[in-house]
C-alpha cells in the first residue's frame, strides 16, 4: 500500500461513502475482496472523505450537549414566544370586540373559504345541517383529502389530514341520520379502497384506526338490512390492507373463507 493510502472496511457497499460513486478519479476503489466478516476494503486518499465520514456519523456521535447557558437561553426564547402568542390572542379578540356583527360573519366566511381545516371546524360547532347531495359531495372532497398520498415519500410515515377523516366520520353519520344508506354505503366502497391504498404506502398504517372508525358507522346501519352481503363482499376485495373491518364485514358477508 502506498504511503499516502489507507484501507477502509464497510459492512456493505451501501455504507461506502458518496465519493466512492462520484468521483473515480479522487477516489480509487480497489477490487473488493470478501474478509470473513464480509467486509468490502477500499484505498483512498486521506482529507478526501472527511465530509462524508462525518455524515455517517451517528446522531449519539455528533451531538454535542447544550450548556447551561444555551439551555437557559433557549427557555428564554420559548417562553418570550408563548408570551408573544398570548399578546396576539389578546390583541386579537379585543379587535374582533369592536367589529360589527354582520362584518364578522362575513370575516369568518371568508376564513372559512380559506382553509379547509376551518371550514370543518365551523360546521362542526354550528351543528350544520346539510342536504344530502352536498353531504355526498363533501364527504368526497374529505376522502380525496384524508386518503392522499406522497408519491415521493412511500413506506414512510407521512403526515396525513385527520382532521378530514373526523369530516368523513361526520358526514356519514349524518348521511345515516337521514336514512341515505346507498349514498352512505357507496362512499364507504371509495374510502376502504382509497384508505387501504394509503395504508399500503406508508410504514405503519397509522391512519388505520381513522378508517376503521368511518367504516362502521355505515357497517352498523346495515348490519340488520337485507342484500349488504355483496356490498361487505366488495370492501373485503377492495381492501388492499385485508384487516379492515374484517370480522364484523364477513359476518355480514356470511364468509368464512378467504376472499379472492
């Protein structure tokens, strides 16, 4: 070996450094052979990858505990900020004090067309009541919301709206009330499929007991009904996750075998 090389061992070429796949020029790999660790061992010239050894450093190896200055400092800052957010909230609802009724509510309109969150949030505390054509449309904007999925991001646990699944929850009680059970029973079809699709590209699922929740609000409106053994039938097959629901669905599918 010469004087200016080293030997580098990595238990897989996975960990060899970004270099190594970069820049053959810099970096000059030699044939690896397999030690009986299987390990792979690299020549490299040293100054070379101390960015990228740094960088597969753990977290434990690189943190570097705050003083006790720091720590203060920071506990400073955080209370000036919740401070500062109590200041706002007051300076807030002394300003709301002085608005016009009518102004008001057209301020909270607007609000309202602007998130989506605010506009769920409104209709649950004035107990909405809706018709059901646009229950049926909105139960479907929540479900296109709540089942989204990061393409970019799959098989891991990406953030997801709950706040859409409480909407969907909502509505289809609602829609149960008013004795809407095919509208209720068809959007339940598209949020098992579009649901279970989202379980299936995350991690864990997490979102596995919001869809559970929705599903049987409509599963115990039909549980006493007649002819639901095909529509429990059409969840089982749409359900990508297979544990949706799954006993209470073939109990009224009246299956005990496997669906194919």
């Amino acid at each position: 070996m010469m004087g200016d090389e080293h030997s580098w061992e990595l238990d897989s070429l996975e960990e060899a450094p970004l270099p190594f796949y970069q820049d053959s020029s810099t970096v000059r790999p030699r044939e690896p052979r397999v030690l009986e660790r299987r390990q792979f061992v690299y020549t490299y010239r040293p100054g070379v990858l101390d960015s990228s050894l740094r960088s597969m450093m753990s977290r434990s190896e690189r943190y570097i505990p705050p003083s006790p200055e720091a720590l203060e400092r920071m506990r400073q800052a955080e209370e000036a900020r919740k401070q500062f957010q109590r200041d706002r909230l007051d300076l807030l609802r002394a300003a709301l004090n002085r608005v016009r009724k009518a102004d008001l509510i057209e301020l909270t309109v607007r609000i309202a067309q602007e998130e989506k969150a605010s506009e769920w949030m409104l209709e649950k505390e004035l107990g909405l009541d809706k018709p059901i054509d646009l229950l049926v449309h909105d139960i479907e904007t929540a479900i296109e919301i709540g089942t989204k999925v990061d393409e970019l991001r799959l098989n891991y646990n990406f953030d997801y709206d709950w706040r859409a699944y409480e909407a969907i929850h909502r509505g289809l009680s609602q829609l149960i009330e008013k004795e809407a059970i095919e509208e209720a029973k068809s959007l339940a079809l598209t949020l098992a499929d579009k649901g279970s699709y989202q379980m299936e590209c995350t991690d864990e699922g997490l979102m596995h007991e919001e869809i559970e929740s929705c599903l049987r609000v409509v599963i115990s409106a039909v549980s006493g009904s007649r002819d639901v053994s095909e529509w429990a039938l059409e969840i089982l097959r749409c359900d990508r996750s297979g544990f949706l629901c799954e006993q209470e669905l073939r109990q009224l599918a009246g299956a005990s075998r496997n669906v194919q």
